[in-house]
C-alpha cells in the first residue's frame, strides 16, 4: 500500500462545519485510511491510499461537491455525492 496524506479546503460545502459530516463523507469514497478535521479552518487532513485514489480525484470530488450544492439548504437539498 502506498500511503499519502493531503490536507483538503472542505469550505464552501454545505457539510464543511460538521467534522463527523466531513469524516464520514471523505471515508466513503474509495482509498480513503482516514481523516483529520479542523471545522474552524476548514480542512481535511486525509491519509489515503496512492494506488486506489489521488489527492487530485479527491479535490476534484470536494469541488465537485461544492459546486453542485451551492446555495442549497438542508433538509430540503439532500446531496447525492455525500452519504
């Protein structure tokens, strides 16, 4: 196993100020080995594994994610890409 860490900008999601939010939906996608929260700055420190997942799939995911919520409120938005 080829494991790096990455220090993701979770802000801008609707999630990024609930760590168990942001934990669980970074462990849900796949080489994910674990997650750091900081909901003040809002970051991810992400351990993960080289050979099944990049720290640009990952990015690319938390802007994906960022993008397709915006503006959207809970409960009324339920996000299709977190769980």
């Amino acid at each position: 196993m080829n494991t790096q860490r990455a220090l993701l900008q979770v802000g801008g999601t609707r999630w990024a100020a609930r760590p168990a939010t942001v934990r669980d939906a970074l462990y849900s996608r796949p080489g994910v080995l674990g997650v750091r929260t900081n909901p003040v700055n809002q970051t991810a420190l992400v351990s993960f594994d080289a050979d099944r997942t990049t720290f640009t799939q990952l990015s690319a995911w938390v802007r994906e994610c960022r993008r397709h919520c915006a503006g959207q409120t809970e409960p009324a938005h339920e996000c299709a890409l977190t769980p």
